[in-house]
C-alpha cells in the first residue's frame, strides 16, 4: 500500500506541476491580451488594419499624382485658347481698324 500512495503522491505531484505550467501560459496570454487591448484602447498603438490603411494612402498618392497631371494638362489648353482668342481678337480689332464707318455700317 505503501508503494500505492508514494505513486499517487508522484502522479499528482506531476499533474500539479502541469497544471501550474497551464494556468501560467495563461496568465502569460491573458496579460498579452489585456496589455494589446489597452494599448489599442489608449490610441498608442497602431491601427488594426495597417495594410488596408497604407493601401489607401498609396491610391490617394497616386489619385493626386493622376490629378495634378490632369490639371497641368487643363493648364495647357486653357492657355491655348486664351492665346488663340487673343490673336483672333487682334485679327478682328486689325481688320475693324482698316474699315471705314460707312463699311462698318454695312456689316
């Protein structure tokens, strides 16, 4: 009987230290979680979804980059055309100059 207790003393020996193993993982895991969880909370850690986030910054980038160049483009053509109604308008004010009053009369 003796030899009996002495196993039942080591097997809950060892089922003890395993339990104590477990309920240290986790409190290990629970403090991570807590600790993450605050640090989320607290507005010191990083945003839950980093990828979709720098994602979205490199499609703004590049819309602005899209959009820059459409404007330069505008540019171009409104420039364009106050150039060619500049000299229509002087071709007209040249052409107006040479006509007399009574010519003017008759247009």
């Amino acid at each position: 009987m003796e030899g009996s207790l002495k196993a039942d003393l080591a097997n809950a020996t060892a089922r003890s230290a395993r339990l104590a193993d477990r309920v240290r993982q986790l409190e290990e895991r629970l403090s991570k979680a807590l600790g993450e969880e605050i640090w989320q909370t607290s507005g010191l850690g990083p945003p839950t979804d980093i990828t979709a986030l720098n994602s979205r910054i490199s499609q703004l980038e590049q819309r602005n980059v899209d959009l820059a160049h459409a404007l330069e483009e505008r540019q171009a053509d409104l420039d364009a055309a106050r150039a060619a109604n500049r000299d229509l308008t002087h071709a007209l004010n040249q052409k107006l100059c040479h006509i007399s009053f009574p010519q003017m009369r008759a247009l």
